[in-house]
C-alpha cells in the first residue's frame, strides 16, 4: 500500500513540475527578458521547489544562484528577496528543472515510511540558505513534499494567468504524469 501512495504522489507532483516547465516553455522570449513578474516568480517556484526537496538541508546547492536581499533594496518585480543572480535563460531554467524532476522522483519514491515521518529541517540548517520560512520549521519530510507541490500549483497558476494576459493563451493542464 506505501508504494501505492508514493507513486500517487509522484505521479502528481510530476506532473505539477511538467506544468511549470511547460509555461516556461510558452513565455515568449520578449515577455520572458521584459516580463520582470513572470521570470522572478518563475525563477521563485523552481529555487524554492530545489530547496524544499533538499534533505538533509545542507546539500541544498542551487544550479542557478541567488542572492538575499535587504527589503529596501529589491527589484519592485520582485515577490520575495531571493534574487536570481542573473537574468537565467528559458533553457538554464528547464535544464535545472529537469535536474530537480529527478531529485523529487527519487526523493519521493525511495523514501520510507519513516524517514517520511522525519522533521525536514534541523535546526542547524534553518539560517543556513536564507530560505526558510518560519512556518515550515517544524515540517516532517511528508508535509515539506505536500507543501512544495501546493506551492508549485500556485505558482504555475499565477504564471499562466500572466501568460493568459499577456499574449492570451495558457498552457493546459497535465493529470497525471510519471
């Protein structure tokens, strides 16, 4: 019965992280260089997706950097203070997606029942990224893995309102994947 529910969980989260690689994908170049919105958000959802499926928290090590910055000074674009180091590509960004699509397949699905029931971050880790929101301090693995994919649907919902608004057209929805 584990096995059941691990692969029911994989196969929808997966297909939550195909959804947001495929309003990538349809962002246009234009409005993916001029769209401030859409990238920092975009960018937003795949760090924090990284850094929710990273366990033990210190290995957390992201393809594409970031910097913490103070609230006086971030981009008015922006949605929080993670800002991406750079300006990353459509490409940079799948091609990380596709890194993290493993790393959440294999976190999911080799994952025991206990380890499941384990807290998600220890207190070491918590100041260690600058990442860590204080409601999910005290998550066990489980409850980080339900939070991160609540979070992705989120996001790619806002993602393809703003493509839906901008150039008319959203990318569809995926039911299931694998």
């Amino acid at each position: 019965m584990e096995d059941l529910y691990k692969q029911c969980l994989w196969n929808n989260f997966s297909a939550a992280i195909d959804m947001l690689k495929n309003v990538i994908s349809t962002c246009p170049d234009e409005l993916w260089l001029n769209e401030k919105k859409f990238f920092y958000m975009a960018y937003h959802t795949t760090i924090f997706l990284d850094y929710y499926l990273s366990h033990p928290v210190k290995d957390f090590t992201p393809k594409l950097p970031y910097t913490i910055f103070p609230e006086s000074k971030l981009p008015q674009e922006s949605i929080d203070d993670v800002i991406p180091n750079k300006h990353y590509t459509k490409l940079e960004m799948l091609s990380y997606l596709n890194e993290i699509r493993k790393k959440c397949e294999v976190l999911i699905l080799h994952s025991t029942t206990q380890s499941l029931g384990d807290k998600w971050i220890e207190e070491s880790e918590i100041n260690l990224h600058g990442l860590c929101p204080s409601i999910v301090e005290q998550y066990t693995l489980l409850d980080i893995i339900f939070y991160n994919f609540r979070h992705v649907q989120h996001h790619v919902a806002q993602l393809n309102f703003i493509l839906r608004k901008r150039i008319g057209k959203a990318v569809d929805w995926i039911s299931h994947s694998n």
